[in-house]
C-alpha cells in the first residue's frame, strides 16, 4: 500500500494537471486532436484504475486477513466496478515475487462474497470519481474555448 500512495496513485489533482497542460499547450495552428484525445484518455483510465485500488485499500484490505493477489484485485475491480483496471499496476502493487501458491480469495465464489459487502459503497465511490473526471472536463473545456 505505501508504494501505491507513495507515487504509483494518481490522483484528482494530477488528472488535473494534465488536462490543463493540454489546455496551455492547445493551439488552432496545427491539428493534434487525435494525440490529445489518446493523451485525456489514458489519463481518465490512469485516475479510474487508481481511484478502484484506492477504494480496495481504503475497505477490503481492512478485512480479516485478505490475500490480495493481482488475480482477487482484478476480479473484485471487474465486480465491483465493472472493470479491470492497468493490470501492470496491479501486478505491481498486489504482485508478490516468488510466490507458488493460489490464493483462496481469488476464486470467483469468494470474491463474489467479498464484492457484496461493498457493493453499496463502491457505487457511491465510483459516483463520486466520474463525477470528479467531469468536473476536470468541464474545466478543460472552458479552456479550450478561452484559448
């Protein structure tokens, strides 16, 4: 978890930021719209893929003794959100090095159990971060018109 909130999270603020980067880098003299469309996408996935871990830190890691494997993270994202998210972050985040055994977690009945205890609260979650990703486009789209 420290390496996630110590650098790999991305957050509202660095979704931000990139949107105003494009928004200070916009120019009607050269035609980059595909380029910036590809740069505001990978952003949103960057802040959706970091806000699901966010929300498996903040709630199920706080559960009796989860074994949270890359495989139970993704399954739970997919259940609980509808997506899987960056699976090299999650790889690199739940990914233990050397280990040999399956978790139990990760079946699909155990996860099934574990996404219904926060279903309610991942869709409030969840509501909260799309409306956090309009609001950053509201902002940028003021400042394309501007510009």
């Amino acid at each position: 978890m420290h390496m996630f909130l110590g650098g790999r999270c991305y957050t509202a603020e660095n979704l931000e930021k990139d949107y105003l980067a494009e928004v200070a880098n916009y120019s009607d003299d050269r035609w980059e719209a595909p380029q910036r469309a590809a740069r505001l996408a990978a952003a949103v996935k960057r802040y959706k893929t970091s806000e699901m871990l966010r929300f498996i830190f903040a709630t199920i890691a706080y559960d009796p003794d989860p074994d949270l494997t890359p495989l139970t993270v993704k399954r739970l994202c997919n259940a609980l959100f509808g997506r899987t998210g960056s699976q090299w972050l999650i790889v690199e985040v739940f990914g233990e090095k050397g280990r040999q055994h399956r978790s139990t977690d990760s079946n699909p009945e155990a996860v099934e159990k574990m996404a219904a205890r926060y279903r309610h609260a991942a869709g409030q979650h969840w509501s909260a971060t799309l409306a956090e990703i309009e609001r950053v486009k509201r902002i940028y789209q003021a400042g394309i018109k501007t510009s």
